[in-house]
C-alpha cells in the first residue's frame, strides 16, 4: 500500500525502509522539501521510496506513520492538513520527552482530538526503533501495546506489525490508553540506562 | 529479624503474614493502636505477630515496610517517628494513586528526603500484593525493580525479596529512580483492567 512517513529522524528511517522492504511504497514527509535526512534516505530507498513536504506525504498515503518527535508532532500534523488525514489511519508512534507531561492528556489523545476524522493507533512508542522494526532480535517474545478509538485501524495496524514481526500485541482499549504507554517512558529510559542498551523491551507474563 | 510493617491494608497483611511464614517477628503498625484490620491480622499471625501503633512498630523493627496508601505516607512516617527511622532500611511499597504526581518527584524520593537518615529502598510498587509475596505463581519469570541511595541496604532488602521467591531483580540506581516504577502505575492499571486480572508482572526481555 502506499504510505506516508512523516518525520526524517532515526524513527522514520527505521519504519520507512522496513515499510519498503515489506513491499509497500513509502513517501517520507518533512517540514521542508530539501531535507537533508529525508534526501539520505531517499537514496537508499530504491524505486518504492519518495520524499516531500508533510503535506505531500500525508496526501500520498493511505495509511500515515507520525514519527516526529512528540513536542512538534502537533504541529507537523497540522502542516500535513485536516483534510489530508481524513478518515486515514495515523499510526502515532511518538513520546513527548518531558516526564511532566503524564499522566495528563496523552499525545496520542490531543492528536485525535485535533484531528477527530483520523484514526490515531498509538503503538511501537514503547521500545527503540530497532526494536519496532525487528522484534525477533530479542531472545524471548515481549509485549507490544495497542490503543485507539477504531477497531478497524487497529485491527490494520496489527496486521503491519505482524508483518514487523510482532507475534505479542495487546489492545489496551481507546486512544485514553496512550497515557498507561506514554507514561512508561520514564520506566524506559531508566532501563536504558540501567541496561545500556537499547535493544530490550517487556513482556507482560500473565 | 524483628520487622515493622507500617499499613494495615491488603498490602501490609500480604507483607507480614508472608514475614511471620519466614519465621520473621512482626509488629503491625496503624493510626491508632485498636486498629480493627490489625487485630483481625494478630488472629492469623500466631505467636511470631504483634500489633502496636505506627511508632511502635517503627520502634520494634530493625527494617520496616512502608505498606501504608502512598497519599498517607509520609504522615504515617511522621508518626512513627524520625527517632524510630534512625539508620534503618524503610523498604517502601507504596504508589501514590493519582496519575498526576508522576514525572515530579517521587513518593520513595520525597520519603527520603523527609527522613535522612532512613535508608529507603523502593520496590515491589509494581506488583499487586498477591505477586509481591508470591511471585512464582506467574508461568515465567518477571522483574523486579529495586530504587535507593543504600548499596547495603539494597543488598539486604534483596536477601528477603530472593526469600519471597524473586529471581529476576533489576537494582535501577538511586532513589530517584523510584519515579520510572511510580510512574508504570497507569500502564500497571491499563494491564489489571485489560486483563481482568492483577496475577501479571512485567519481564524485561534483553
């Protein structure tokens, strides 16, 4: 299918090459055309790979990938246009890097807000961008988190992410659910810490 | 040893009657000394079980366990008495039940500063009681986090955690790491009410 990336950062790299070894065709979207980061990848893209304005990528797709970083992600939504993400599934995978912020209103949740004909999945914002795209890597299976208003577009977003190769995803509930996500960044970033490396995520035994 | 518990809840009865199994001597600590639920606990207890007033049971025991409701917390220290706290390990359990204290500072923090002279090691905040004093009910293994200043203290807390039936402990750092597991609370919630069950911990996979 045809997606839009928006963000030209390690996550959109990471979600947009994979988006394209999978198959599918990838436009990767940013403030300004002449992005820099956005030109390195095109170069490594091949055929199925394009780049453009926020604008140009969320018109492209058909599906939406949000990776900007979580303070801007309201901003680059709003430069890709309302009417460019309607009734599109917007896969929000971002964090806002200020712990002040849980517990409040999730990003996840001020974007379906400000936007209220997309249909915002959180998901993948819980482990490293390694992670979100090779799961397998880990040596035992780990959890996934899923939430969003639309079983439909979540029940889409699993299917990618099986293709991700993610075997253990748990549908949390309603776009609400990103603060329970969201609010684990603390937990992640003292494991990263603690761990010194990226590639670890949780498994919820039950 | 001889040990406090501070809380009369379901936590505190978890705690110390799983203490008293150890062959642990255990004073109950509440508000006020004719504590109803602490006397229901001295009838289960046997000879090993006490019950007495929050500083009497800080004054009994040579480690203490904060198992009273975060948002009293520091009251009931208070009550116990800083003299009570003196060099003493306070393992602290305890979560304060409001979203919006995640990101500031800690409850296990703000116990510290509060009495500088008590060792306080956070843990077992991240687990329902039952897991807590039984954690190999679980059908894998699952992680523990350990927050505080006290190398030695840790160490110590850590011996009666491994009697508990703990394998996976993950010493995250000082005390101010206590916000990363304080703030899992949503995501915790999010899983209880997803799963319709509080029998599930997390493991970290790395």
């Amino acid at each position: 299918m045809k997606i839009g990336v928006l963000g030209t950062g390690m996550v959109g790299h990471a979600i947009a090459s994979k988006l394209v070894a999978l198959g599918h065709h990838v436009m990767m979207g940013s403030r300004t055309v002449d992005n820099v980061n956005a030109a390195t990848w095109l170069g490594t893209a091949g055929a199925r790979g394009a780049v453009g304005t926020f604008a140009d990528a969320a018109a492209f797709g058909e599906l939406l990938f949000n990776c900007t970083q979580g303070a801007s992600s309201l901003a680059a939504l709003r430069a890709a246009g309302a009417v460019n993400l309607d009734g599109k599934i917007v896969v929000d995978v971002a964090n806002v890097l200020s712990p002040e912020n849980t517990g409040s209103e999730s990003l996840g949740e001020q974007l379906q807000k400000a936007f209220p004909r997309a249909r915002v999945v959180k998901t993948l914002n819980t482990v490293n961008c390694e992670v979100m795209v090779n799961p397998s890597q880990l040596p035992d299976s780990h959890t996934l988190f899923i939430s969003g208003n639309d079983g439909a577009a979540k029940a889409k977003v699993r299917e990618l992410l099986e293709a991700f190769g993610w075997t253990d995803m748990l549908d949390l509930g309603d776009i609400a659910t990103a603060r329970a996500t969201e609010g684990y960044l603390p937990l992640w970033s003292s494991l990263w810490w603690r761990l010194g490396t990226l590639a670890f995520n949780i498994k919820v035994v039950r």
